[in-house]
C-alpha cells in the first residue's frame, strides 16, 4: 500500500487506512511505540499498563508517615471553604 507523507501543522503526517489498522488490531487511541531506523518506521501496539494497586506501591515503603500541611496559594475564584 502506498501513501504520501503530507504537512499537518508544523510536522508531518501519514494517515493510515482503516484496512491497515484492522490487520494489525490496532484501534484509535491506542499506545503504540514508533521505532526508526535509517530506512524504515515501525509502529507496534504496546500492551496495556498494569497499575500497582495501593498494597504493591507501599510495599518497599519503611518508616512513619510525617503528615505537614502545605500551602495552596490564595483563593483565586469561588472555592468553597
């Protein structure tokens, strides 16, 4: 399949056709990461993140927990106290 690359703002773009995104099983939206080397582009689907859950993320925590206040700033509009 042939296309051409066209001006899209101030960078350059290649639509693909929803044919090509089929046989590769990619939908819009999706993570995917762009590999160049010197004459080619790659495109592949990356898998979806896994998310620590709250036990994972505080497994290598030690020590106590020193709760400090922080100051936000100023009110700027209509926040409620």
């Amino acid at each position: 399949m042939n296309t051409t690359i066209q001006k899209w703002g101030n960078s350059q773009a290649i639509r693909l056709p929803k044919v090509l995104l089929e046989t590769a099983s990619l939908k819009e939206n999706e993570q995917v990461q762009i590999l160049a080397t010197q004459n080619q582009i790659v495109i592949r689907k990356i898998g979806p993140k896994k998310r620590k859950t709250l036990k994972e993320r505080l497994a290598g925590f030690e020590g106590d927990y020193v709760f400090q206040e922080w100051d936000t700033g100023k009110p700027v509009g209509n926040e409620v106290f």
